[in-house]
C-alpha cells in the first residue's frame, strides 16, 4: 500500500457535472470473501472493486491456503477447498476489521483457530465483545493473547438463542456465519437489518443456508451439515451514492451516478430532498443528482438501518456547510466521529461539536464525555491553498468533497486511508470535469481515463 503520505491536488470551485459508476459495496464485498469460506466449493464474486479493503482480505485468506484469483476485470474466484491453516497471520498490505469475523467460519473447520488483532478507521468502539460473547454462546471458548484472539471448541458448535446489546453489523454477520453450519436452531435477536446484511443472507441461502427473517430485528437460522459454493454479484455502494450525491448538490453541479439500487438509499434521498436537492429516477440503476432550490438547514440524527446511516454523516456534513442556516448532526452509532471537522475549519467552515445529544433519537453517549453532536453554521464560501489531513475512510472522500467545493487549490493528505473504501478514484473523477491529482512523494500522477 502506497505511503500515508500520498496526497491529492484538487483544483475546486466550479461546478461539478458528469456521470460516474459507483463501484461494488465495500461493507458487502469482504464479508462476502468471508462466507464463500463456508462453503465445500468455489465462489465467484462479480462487480468485485478495486480497493484496499480487498486487498488486505485477500491476503488473509490466500494465507491460510484459500485460492483467491481473478477471473476477469472485476470478477474473484474464491476456492475454499485448499484451506490448511487454523492460524491467520498479520497481513502485511494493510489492516481492516475482517480477522474477527474469521473466528467463525474457521471454528467450522478446525477445533481451535486464531486471528491478529487488527482494526479499521479510529471512529470509536466496535463492539467487538459482542463477537466475543456470541462465539461464545455457540460453544467455544475465546482467549486474548498479545498475539491476538483464540477459540477453541471441543465438539461441533451448537445453534444459540443471542440477544445482540446493540444491532451491530458486525456482531449480525458472525451470528450468522455461526449459525448456518451449528448443530440445530439459532435465533439472532436485535439483529443488524442494513441492505448489506440481507444481501449476505441472499448469499448465504443460496450456498444452501435455512435462514428466515422477521418483520422485526430477529433472524432465525436452522443449521445445515454442508454449504456449496455460489454466484454473486456485489451491490453498488450506498454510502458511495450519497457521497456523489453530496458533491453534486454542494457544488452547484449535475452528476448522474450508475450501479445504485435507490431503494437502499431510503431515508438519505428524504433528507437531500429537505435541504434543497433534487433527484431523477433514470430506470432501475441510475439517478441523477442537483441542486434543485437555495440550500436549507437541517437536524440530522444518524441510526441503524433504517435510519440515516452513520456514514453519510461526513458528506451530508459539507453539503450543510453550504446550506443558509443553522444545521445539527447528532451522532448516536460512533462516539468519536466527528474529529474530521476540526480541519474543515482550515476552509472557513463555522462548526461547533458538543457533549449534549442534540436530537431525539434514544443515544448511548447521553450524559457522557463524548463530542457527539455538532453544530454547522453556514453557508460558508470554502477558502482555497489550504492542506487538511484525512483522519479515516469515510471522512476522506468528504475532504474531496469540501476541497470541490472551495475556490483554488487544496491539499487532502493521506490518500490511502481514502483508498481502502474507494477504488480508481481520480481517472472516476477527472472523467467528470474535476481537476484532481495524485501526488507519490514528489510525483505527480494524474489519469483522464474514463
């Protein structure tokens, strides 16, 4: 992986219009690398993107005898059946949050496994216990040693009844990676209900899985002796549409963005309605975004699925910046969230972050330490010649929103951190009419390729 140091130019102020492919779901795709372990043959995954977050997955599992292969521009062949070792070690192209969700699938095949600690962006605490805990439930054992996790099981695992504290996506997936192949019934209660969750219930019923859902938070799991290999293409990346979104409605601009189901979008379309965007359906993949009247302030309060997602927080934040108004995010999913603001201030921006939950939605963070609300004062008229430094994944590809948006020339450092979540970012938006360029220490890379 290139340097932390990397950095893009982005020559801003101008409208933004073009179209442009959103790329496969970074929250699908690895998860999905992971179940294809379950199965006795080989999965394909199709729409497979060209990002960190892949790379890194894919070295764990080539490293413990899984055959991981290109069969095409973006089609990934996962061949399960030459897995040999129980003990994945620290991958050396970069780290993700993928090792303990290994746990389970592993626990499948060997009697004791064991995975590097490793993590993603430094937004706040990922529940990891409730990964711990649920493993657990289904019968084995979990130890923490300096060189990472352990299980250790003495019989087949067993179906589980768990009650998640939270709907962790995370905690929902290990459940269910659990579940498919444990000895009876499991019912996941309070799970995770994103679109990426169901989807890898698709998946997982279509390597021969028993799953059932309930109008609510519950899934119901009946175990089966052995799972196949299947087909499956990765869905486009919501969090990447509204990102796009974002950067056409902040600019001013028009951009019609490929490859998005708008029905996973759900509540963020309401949202860029209220503040003054406009969208058109153009059939059942694509929609084009503007700007349809003078930007208006908004109370945002991020949720679990349904809700507003914790990740379109960042964009929908700089496209606040630009709105007439006092506006409020409450962030009520991750504690440390909003420390990419701090920066964006560099660019003139009026923010405010506070302890107190500024919003309705019940919040875990109440009456504690946390800066989990933010107050946005705008609009403000972005400066240029500025260098800001991204903090995280998320946060990244709003800094190249922002630097869009201000007038001359921007600095945005760390382009790997953005790079481990967005693939082929700058030739995706030179094709468009933004003027950015990736600088490798003291070369300058810049690509016009559609």
């Amino acid at each position: 992986m290139a340097g932390n140091h990397d950095s893009y130019l982005i020559e801003g102020g101008r409208p933004v219009h073009g179209e442009i492919r959103c790329l496969g779901a970074k929250n699908f795709v690895t998860k999905a690398m992971v179940a294809a372990l379950l199965g006795e043959s080989s999965s394909v995954l199709h729409n497979v993107p060209p990002i960190g977050d892949v790379d890194i997955t894919r070295e764990m599992l080539t490293s413990i005898g899984v055959a991981v292969t290109d069969s095409d521009e973006d089609s990934v062949v996962i061949d399960p059946t030459g897995l040999s070792h129980s003990a994945v070690p620290t991958p050396h192209s970069g780290s993700n949050r993928i090792p303990i969700l290994l746990l389970a699938p592993l626990l499948h095949r060997f009697s004791s496994v064991s995975v590097p600690v490793l993590g993603g962006c430094k937004i706040g605490a990922r529940g990891v216990d409730f990964h711990l805990n649920a493993i657990r439930r289904f019968g084995a054992e979990v130890t923490l040693s300096s060189g990472g996790y352990t299980a250790r099981r003495s019989g087949a695992l067993r179906g589980a009844r768990i009650e998640l504290p939270y709907p962790s996506v995370g905690a929902t997936e290990t459940c269910l990676y659990l579940g498919v192949l444990a000895e009876g019934r499991s019912v996941i209660s309070n799970a995770a209900i994103e679109p990426e969750i169901f989807e890898l219930i698709t998946m997982l019923r279509a390597m021969g899985a028993v799953i059932f859902t309930s109008s609510g938070h519950e899934i119901r799991i009946e175990g089966v002796r052995r799972l196949k290999g299947t087909r499956v293409r990765v869905l486009g990346d919501r969090i990447e549409a509204a990102s796009w979104a974002c950067l056409a409605c902040a600019s001013d601009g028009n951009i019609t963005v490929h490859g998005i189901r708008p029905e996973i979008l759900g509540n963020f379309l309401s949202y860029y309605r209220q503040v003054g965007g406009g969208f058109d359906l153009l059939g059942s993949s694509s929609i084009r975004f503007f700007r349809e009247s003078r930007l208006s302030p908004a109370i945002i309060e991020t949720d679990v699925y349904p809700g507003f997602s914790t990740d379109w927080q960042q964009p929908f934040a700089i496209l606040l910046t630009q709105a007439d108004g006092i506006s409020v995010i409450h962030e009520t999913v991750y504690e440390n969230r909003f420390g990419y603001l701090n920066a964006l201030k560099s660019l003139g921006a009026k923010i405010q972050l506070s302890h107190h939950c500024l919003g309705s939605v019940t919040c875990r963070y109440r009456d504690t330490n946390y800066a989990h609300s933010a107050i946005i004062d705008g609009p403000t008229p972005f400066g240029a010649d500025a260098e800001i430094a991204i903090p995280d994944l998320r946060a990244g590809l709003s800094y190249v929103i922002a630097a869009a948006v201000a007038k001359g020339v921007t600095t945005v450092t760390g382009a790997p951190f953005l790079e481990r979540g967005y693939g082929d970012i700058v030739p995706r938006l030179n094709a468009m009419n933004l003027d950015i360029r990736r600088v490798c220490g003291t070369n300058e890379q810049r690509s016009t390729a559609v």
